[in-house]
C-alpha cells in the first residue's frame, strides 16, 4: 500500500510542479505538523515528506489540520493523503473544511469522512456553511447533514442564507426554522433577503417575520426591494415599514402608497428603481424574442427541433397570467401535437409578457427606467413602457407632464435623464406641453438635475443634440440662457464643462443656435475664458505605429446576433483584401496538429468563399476556443484583427490579460449590450481584484474601444474610469448596428497606416464620415466628440488637483522645517 500511494503522489501533476519549490513555506510548515504525529518511525516521516511535496496548497492546508486532530497517526495520514489527491479541494472547500474541523468532537476518523462531502460544496454553498459554523451549539454531524441542502440551492439563495447566519442573536435552532423557507425563496426573492438580512441592527424576529413576506414577493418587486434595504441609512424598522407597507403589495396598491410618500421617501425609492433598472431592463429586452434564461435568442429552426415537451416548459415559464390568457391556444395546440401553432402561440404569448411587466410597473419605477433611455432597445422605449406610461399620465394628471414631474421627482433627481432620453428616442413630442411657461418649467427642472454633479453633465451633453433639435427655437434659447447662468455661478469644475458643452455646440453646430445663444455664449467665454478643444483632439497614432503593426481583438457571443456580427464582419474584410490565418495570441489552448490541419483546411476554403467556410469556421471556434485573424500590410504597416467567440468568464480574463499586456490597440465588443459586462467589466473587475493585471497595466498606452452593441453613457463612463482615462471608445447611445461598426473597425486602423501620426481624432472623424451617411450611425459618439472632450477634462482637473494638493504639502513642510 505505501507503494501504491507513492505512484500515485508522484503521478500527481501538482507534485512535479511542487518538486521545484522544495523550500516552499507551506510544504515546510505541513512538515513540521505532520512530524508531531504520534509514533513515526523514520521511513514514515521521510515517506510522508515526499507526499507532502505532492499535495496542491490547498491539500496541504487541509492535511496540517488533519494532523492536529485526535486519533491521527500514519495509517489515518495515508487514508488522508489518498482522499486529498483524490478530491483536489478548492481554495474555498478548504476553508469550509479548516473551519468545520475547530467544531468540538470533531477526530481523524470523522475529517478524513468529511472531505468528499465538503467536496460538493460550491463557492456560495461553502460561505454559508462557514456562516452556520459560526453559530452557538452547531455539531460536527449535524453540520455535515446541512451541506447536502445548501448544495442543492441556488447561489442566491445561500448568499441569503449566509446573511442571515450572521444576525447577531440567531442560534442553532432558529438558524434550522429559517433555512427550510430561505430554500423555497426563488430567484430575486434570495437577493432581497439577502440584503434584508444585513441590514444595520437586524434581529431574528423581525427576520423570521420578514421570510414569509419575502417569499411572496413578485421578482420585480424582490429586486427593488434588494436595492432599496442596500442603501446606507436603512435600518432594520425602516426596512420592515418598507416591505410591509410597500413591497408586500399589489402594483395598484404600490402606485397609491408612492404618492403618499414623504419627499425623502420618494428619493429613496426612485434611486432604488434607477439602481435596479438594468435587471428589469434585461427582462424586457429580451422578451423582445424568445430567449433562453441567459438571454441567448432561440433561433426557429432551433424551436422546430425541440421536443413539445421542452417548448411546453418554455412556455410556463412566462407569468401565471399570460399562461392562462395563451394557454387557451398554446394547450390545444400542445394535445393536438401541432408544432407550428404552439411555435406561434409561444411566441404571441412572449410578446404579451413584455406588456404585462410594463403594465405591473409602477409609473414612477417606468419614469425610473425610461431614465436610462439608451440602455433600453427602442422597441422597448417607444413602443412598451412609452404607451403605458403616457397612458397613466393622462388618466391621473389630465396630460399634465410638469405636475407628473413634480410629484414623482419632487428633487429633481432623473429629470434630465428622462427629457433627453425622450428626445433621443424620438418621443418627446409625445409628453411635452404646448404651453410655452409649462415648457420653461420643465427646462427649469432639467437644468436643476442635468447639473448637479459631474455624471449628469456627460450624460446631458451626449443627447444634447437631440434636444436642441426637438426644441423650439423659444425653449431652446430659454434651456442656452439657464445654462449661462449655471456656468456663471457653478463651481470651478461644473462651469467649465457647462462652458465647454456651450463653446463645442457654437464651434460645431452653429445652425442649431439662434442669433442671440451665439451672443450669449460669446459673452460668457469671455468672462470666463475660452478652452482650446483641439488640445483634446490629440491621438497616440505616432506610439500606436512605432512597432510597425496595429493589432485588434474583436469578441462576439455565441448567440445568433454574434454570429450574424461574426459572419459580416469576416466578409467585409475578406473582400477588402485581408488574409485569414490562426491566431497563436489569441488562442489560449493549444490546437492538436490534427485539428490545425482541419482549421487550415477550413481557412484556405474561406480565402475562396465569403458564405460556407465563414460558419464552419465559426461553428468550429464555438466548439474548439481558438482564435482567428485578419491580416493586410498597408504603407509597411502590418494590419491584424484578431477574433474570438465568448466562452466563459475565466477565458475572458485570459484573452483581456493578453490584449492588456500585448500592446495591441484596439479592443472590440460585438454583439447585444447586454453582454458588456461578460466580455469586459467582470472579467477586468476580477484581473484587478486578483491583481493579475495592475493599474500600470492600464496605463502603459492610450487603447481604444469599440463597442457595437447598444449602448449607454454610463457604460462609457464606466469604462473610461476602469481604463483610468488611457482610452479612447467609439460607442452609441442608441441601437448598435453591424453596417456602422463593420467597416468603422476596418476603416480605422486603415486610416492611421494612410495617414501621418499627427492627425486628430477630428480628422478620424472626418475620413471616416461616408460610414454614418445616410442618417446612420447619428448616436454613435466618436473619440473627439463632446463625451470624450468633458471626460479628458476632467481627467486634467484630477490631475492638476492632485498636483495643485501634492504641491500645497510640499510646501508645508518647507515652511514647516524652516520654522525648525
């Protein structure tokens, strides 16, 4: 048996790569531990040195625990050396095991047994169980027997559960009553209960209390509510008042009780809206089709292979009330096994379900929504939440919007955001009074919440345009004059972006400007000075084209937008005289000779066929996670565009790693908005917070980002802060277009390699013009548009700031020491 176990630790990859770290501190400490085993004979310790060297950390973390049970000795060290090579715990079952193992009676014996079962727990499963270990008069056994519970629930449902474990007078026994109806909470229900939980001075009561409440919760309502007990003044009376007297009611009853509320109440409310809106967003952009639960569209051919069984169960998982509405043409269809009309019935009853959610909002949570206007698709704009919303006014304030505004947002707080997104949306028109004062109070409250902070002023500057247009010429001048005055009496900051908004509009569009806003706007740069906006047009071409290449990554879903993206834009290079070739960068496993003689096969046929061989490609890469690439030489620049379809959030951190460390320029998001977050700021949030990638990997060279899909200022604001300023985007605050971004990509490098490194992001724009033509492309903002310009402001102000502080300590202390 010792010989056997010693095969097996040598044939251990983590002991060939441990072989090289023979004076690693963890295996030294594992060592020392296990040489405290009682009655080791010297064979045992040095055969036990050696199959220590072939425990991961992990596994060694484990053993040294083992060793300081009772009952250890050299037979049992073996069971668990054996146990450990076998399972390979992850980081995480390794705490939950380190901190299962401190339970009183816990032996040998007993932790060589737990190691498979603590082996089930997730990552999620296994924080809540250290929570529960964490309460008074829990058992070694008893423990164990909860793991099979907690693995069978979902990652939500155990964030609740370790939240309520950590309630300061729970117990065992009350711990045990509330974990059977925290398992029966589904989907949003958990992160309401979750955030219910861990709000400031909650008790078990009002907890226990809180659970039936929680659990009824329709999935709207629970996210909301998730939002609201997030914010920091909450404490454990106000969060009870809110879900008893709000959240636990009916949307009718929901619409009443907000205008009952206090002005400070509204706010919290709102804000809790504003900040959960992307999830409800998501909902209703994706009942746009018939989708998959991670948003993927199901393509017909797809619906017509699945079984009746499988569309069935797609079809109850939409509300009870569109069920029962459709299930009178769905049902027959289903018994008289008539795929075609269930196919149909499925699909008219997913288009009843995104007006049903519209209809159960409430009017203040759809102004919330319409507030992020550029995050919703138009079809979910205009034609979804506008009509319901419009409706509603009607009803209750005789058309009136401005007493809708100032009984909704008494402080203003998304008034801007909703006027402009209506504009932009084309829907303005729709809300706005005739009434000339009306207008003027409305410009009034839009200037009040377009100005309050540095955030709103990007977001009003990126519609501004549409506003303007949509204005007559008298609320135009009135909305020019009040931000006049902004600027004469804001704060330093807050004037020169005003300022600048201003000056840009009268440099670039002066047709939109009447005689007397030019005069106005004249009159206020001279007071306050103007700013040389070409200073801001600056490119990194001359540093971009040093090495002699610009290289891109572009990343597509594998969801049927992605592959239409992935197909045109692989025909409009291939056309334009690009090579295809494997890409070894951007490949992050490497390929069997066998199956690079297959992709070079499917290659060469590509070269010769824009169609067949581009599907096969991509259906391939979707299966095989490699990389292809784009190649052309043009002026002695060597042009690569390098492609990947999305796997999972790990490759995505290896990909980002590379383009980051590569030096190579562009990076490219193809495919729905939605899918940002995957592609980007998780996989980048994570490289950070591992600190795999540093800022000085972000800042090494100014980069450039290309998001295609539909898009949203906040989400080029957010990635222009997590790029730390060195970035420049091509985004649209609209819908995102294939015809837009395909040849922009193209274009682009090509117009760097064409031309010298001097040029400015206005002369980009200007080459690159024939793309947008034909009224496409009007909400792309490219680099050097007014977004760009205020956010490389206020990129300067950071910076001179803490220059202007860094300089005021310096002289501090001189004058400090020359006092001494």
């Amino acid at each position: 048996m010792p010989i056997a176990l010693l095969l097996l630790a040598l044939s251990c990859p983590d002991l060939r790569a441990g072989r090289t770290k023979s004076d690693d501190v963890s295996w030294r400490r594992t060592v020392e531990l296990y040489q405290m085993v009682p009655c080791l004979t010297e064979d045992q310790l040095d055969f036990g040195r050696e199959v220590i060297r072939g425990l991961s950390y992990n596994s060694q973390r484990a053993f040294r625990r083992v060793c300081l049970l009772p009952g250890i000795d050299f037979e049992r060290s073996r069971r668990a050396w054996a146990e450990l090579l076998r399972l390979r715990l992850s980081y995480e079952q390794t705490l939950s095991f380190e901190r299962w193992t401190l339970l009183r009676g816990v032996d040998a014996d007993l932790a060589i047994q737990a190691l498979e079962k603590i082996k089930t727990l997730s990552y999620e499963a296994g924080r809540a169980f250290r929570a529960y270990l964490q309460l008074p008069g829990i058992t070694p056994r008893h423990a164990l027997q909860t793991i099979s519970l907690l693995t069978s629930m979902d990652d939500a449902n155990n964030r609740a559960v370790r939240a309520f474990f950590t309630i300061q007078d729970i117990d065992a026994d009350l711990a045990l009553d509330g974990l059977m109806v925290l398992a029966l909470l589904k989907d949003k229900q958990g992160w309401a209960c979750e955030s219910f939980a861990s709000i400031r001075n909650m008790n078990t009561e009002t907890m226990l209390d809180a659970l039936p409440l929680l659990r009824q919760l329709r999935q709207d309502d629970a996210w909301n509510a998730h939002k609201l007990f997030l914010q920091p003044d909450m404490d454990r009376i106000s969060g009870w008042n809110w879900l008893v007297r709000y959240f636990a009611n009916p949307p009718e009853i929901q619409e009443i009780q907000y205008y009952k509320l206090s002005r400070e109440d509204k706010r919290a409310l709102l804000q809790a809206f504003y900040d959960g809106g992307e999830e409800i967003i998501w909902k209703i952009n994706n009942l746009h089709s018939i989708t998959d639960r991670f948003g993927f569209e199901i393509s017909s051919a797809r619906l017509w292979r699945w079984s009746d069984r499988a569309l069935r169960k797609q079809f109850e998982q939409l509300s009870r009330e569109v069920v029962y509405e459709y299930g009178r043409e769905f049902y027959p269809a289903f018994n008289a096994d008539k795929k075609g009309a269930m196919i149909t019935a499925l699909r008219r009853a997913t288009a009843a379900e995104r007006r049903a959610t519209a209809r159960n909002l409430t009017s203040p949570d759809i102004y919330a929504l319409l507030a992020q206007g550029s995050e919703l698709y138009d079809s979910s704009f205009r034609d979804i939440l506008v009509p319901v919303l419009k409706k509603r006014i009607r009803a209750k304030y005789d058309d009136n919007l401005l007493a809708f505004l100032q009984d909704t947002d008494p402080d203003n707080m998304l008034v801007s955001s909703f006027i402009v997104s209506l504009a932009q949306k084309g829907k303005l028109t729709t809300f706005f009074p005739e009434n000339e004062p009306e207008q003027e109070q409305i410009l009034d409250l839009v200037a009040r919440s377009a100005f309050k902070d540095e955030d709103s002023i990007i977001i009003f500057s990126a519609t501004f345009m549409h506003l303007l247009e949509v204005l007559k010429p008298p609320a135009r001048s009135y909305l020019i004059g009040r931000m006049v005055e902004e600027a004469d009496r804001g704060s330093a900051v807050f004037s020169r972006l005003i300022s600048v908004i201003l000056q840009y509009y009268l440099q670039e569009y002066p047709d939109l400007l009447g005689p007397e806003d030019k005069s106005r706007i004249i009159r206020m740069t001279v007071r306050l000075g103007a700013v040389d906006l070409g200073r801001y047009l600056a490119t990194p071409f001359a540093e971009w084209k040093a090495d002699g290449r610009l290289a891109s990554i572009s990343v597509f879903h594998p969801d049927d937008d992605g592959r239409r993206s992935f197909l045109s834009n692989g025909r409009i290079l291939l056309k334009n005289g690009y090579q295809l070739a494997l890409s070894d960068q951007y490949t992050l496993t490497p390929l069997s000779s066998d199956r690079r003689q297959k992709i070079q096969s499917l290659i060469k046929m590509a070269g010769r066929d824009y169609t067949t061989p581009l599907r096969r490609l991509y259906q391939a890469m979707r299966r095989t996670h490699f990389a292809l690439e784009f190649r052309k030489n043009i002026n002695g620049i060597e042009i690569r565009h390098a492609v990947y379809i999305y796997k999972n959030q790990k490759d995505q951190e290896k990909l980002l790693t590379r383009f980051l460390r590569s030096g190579d320029e562009m990076f490219a998001q193809r495919g729905h908005s939605y899918w940002r977050s995957e592609q980007i700021t998780d996989p980048l949030t994570e490289l950070l917070r591992e600190r795999i990638i540093t800022s000085g990997d972000l800042t090494a060279k100014q980069r450039f980002l290309s998001l295609g899909s539909c898009g949203g200022v906040k989400a080029y604001t957010k990635l222009t802060r997590m790029f730390l300023g060195h970035v420049d985007l091509l985004a649209t605050i609209g819908t995102g277009m294939a015809v837009i971004n395909d040849p922009y990509n193209k274009n682009f490098f090509e117009v760097i390699a064409r031309n010298p490194s001097e040029i400015t992001w206005k002369d980009v724009a200007v080459q690159s013009a024939h793309i947008f033509g034909r009224g496409l492309g009007r909400d792309y903002l490219q680099p050097g548009s007014l977004p760009a310009i205020l956010h490389k402001l206020l990129e300067e102000e950071k910076k001179d700031g803490l220059t202007r502080a860094s300089g005021g300590i310096a002289a501090e202390m001189v004058e400090e020491e020359a006092s001494l």
